[in-house]
C-alpha cells in the first residue's frame, strides 16, 4: 500500500509541475533563488435538506437543478439531530499546489501525507471541516536549456520529462541535482445553517 502511495505521489508531481508550468498563477519569483510557484482553486455548492430520516440517519437534499439527492449520515457526523428540514448544507473545497525548487541535498526524495479533521462541538449544527496534505520530492536527474526541459527522478525511482513553460522564470538556475518539492493540500469545510426567519431561502446551487 506504501509503494502505490509512493508511486501515486511520484507521477503526481510530474503532472502537477506540468500544470503548474502552462499556469498564470505564480508566486513573487524576485524573492526566490530558483523556481517557485502556487496554483490554486475553490469551489462551493449548496443544497436544501427537504427530508430527515432519524431512525435511520437519511437526509434528503435538494440540489441546485432540482434533482433530490439521498445521503446517509453515519456515526462519524455528530449532532445529526440538530438538521431540520429546510437547513441549508455547504459544502467547500479549496486546492492548492505549490512548487519549490530547492538547492541539491535540502528536500531528498520522499513522499509523506497526513490529515485532520474539525467539527462543531455538541449541540451544535453540524461542521466540520478536513484538511488533507500530501508532500513529494523529487531528484532532477537531467535538464535541456535549450528546449527547456527537466527530468525528475521520484521517491519511487520513476523518472518523468516535462518540458517548462517560458512562464516559469529563473529556469536558468535550475541544476542537475536540485530537489523539487511539491505539496497538494485540499481543505474541505461543510457546513449546516438554518436561515434567518422571514429571510428568503438560499437557493441551492453552485
């Protein structure tokens, strides 16, 4: 299970310094000796809960196109008896990818990830919000200056070439033997709420 984490993670850096590379987002390169940079997104969707089986823990939500959605909550969602019929869920997700070029020896290959979780305390609507951080490194092993392209050797062994956006500046200073270190970070937060009264219900949507 570690070595498919490992590999997992290898050929995720690869793909990702790829998109990172033909990206617009970056970080404030002046500061930075080599390479580096940031990608990130977020998203938000909501829906109205129209129905609430506490026997069983069903709800029943209400999705933006009208489509009815059945979710069963299981034990790890507490205060599932604070939901009432007509809460409104939100649910969050924001990504980030971030990239560093880092001088031989600082960031060897490796490969390492964790997570955390948050909820609401009891008697409370129910929250909670997930973090999980995933880490790999990788070895350049060769690079072409000229049609700007690197070779990355992961923690797994696997090499990857990727050819470098003109984007990307300092590549110039990029060497045979420097480490690249990328970290995918995902932070997910849902929420339950009940509207104001006399307030006009959210509608649900993206």
């Amino acid at each position: 299970m570690k070595s498919k984490f490992v590999s997992f993670l290898s050929a995720t850096s690869a793909v990702v310094l790829a998109t990172f590379s033909a990206a617009p987002v970056m970080a404030d390169q002046d500061q930075m000796d080599k390479p580096a940079g940031m990608i990130s997104a977020s998203k938000t969707r909501t829906a109205t809960v129209t129905k609430i089986d506490k026997a069983d823990r069903w709800v029943t939500l209400k999705l933006a196109d009208g489509t009815l959605v059945d979710i069963q909550a299981g034990p790890a969602v507490k205060n599932f008896d604070q939901i009432q019929v007509g809460d409104v869920v939100t649910a969050k997700q924001e990504d980030t990818m971030a990239i560093e070029v880092v001088p031989a020896g600082q960031a060897p290959p490796n490969a390492s990830g964790g997570s955390a979780v948050v909820t609401a305390p009891m008697g409370a609507k129910p929250m909670a919000v997930m973090v999980d951080k995933s880490m790999v490194s990788g070895k350049v092993t060769a690079i072409d200056y000229t049609s700007r392209q690197v070779t990355l050797q992961g923690p797994a062994g696997k090499s990857h070439t990727i050819e470098v956006s003109p984007m990307v500046q300092k590549f110039d200073a990029i060497q045979k033997g420097d480490d690249v270190v990328v970290t995918l970070k995902t932070a997910t937060m849902i929420d339950v709420t009940t509207p104001a009264k006399g307030a006009a219900k959210p509608k649900a949507g993206y």
